[in-house]
C-alpha cells in the first residue's frame, strides 16, 4: 500500500537523491536546456532543501511504499498556501 506524508527533515537526503535522479533523467531524455549541467552533488541538493524547509517556504511530500520512498512533490509556500490549494478553489469556483 503506498502512503503520501510530509517530508520530515531528516528524510531529505532519500529526497535529494530521488530529485538528482530525476533531474539527470530529464536531462538525458528531453535535452532541454534548462537542464544543461554536468554534475549535482546530492548534498548541495539536500542543503538547499533543507533550508528551504527550515524556512517554511516549501513543503515536501513523499510517496512511499512498505519503508522506501518512491517518489515526492515540492510545492512553494505562497501567501501562506501551496499553490496547488489555489487551483483547487479556482476549479470549485467554475463549477458552481
């Protein structure tokens, strides 16, 4: 069964790894130039999201099944909501 929770600090670092792989995944696959880097060290990826999440401006969520974590969602903090929360309202405000 796979359960989604917030990422703890001290679950980063099996986060910056998965983030590392993702980026050098889309990095082979698209060739898109935003994506122009030869290395990322998974501890300078770990750094930053961990300050970031010290500071509260972004949440982490991971997904994971039995104890590995097999995937994750950032989302920026903005005027005290995820962005997605946004969204949400503006689709709940179209329907009515």
């Amino acid at each position: 069964m796979i359960i989604y929770k917030e990422v703890e600090v001290n679950e980063l670092p099996q986060i910056a790894k998965l983030y590392n792989m993702l980026a050098f995944e889309l990095k082979e696959t698209t060739g898109d130039c935003y994506f122009d880097f030869e290395s990322l060290s998974d501890e300078t990826v770990l750094e930053v999201m961990k300050n970031a999440v010290q500071q509260n401006s972004i949440k982490v969520y991971a997904a994971k099944e039995d104890t590995a974590t097999i995937g994750f969602i950032t989302g920026t903090i903005m005027n005290c909501f995820l962005p997605i929360s946004g969204i949400k309202l503006d689709i709940l405000k179209q329907r009515m």
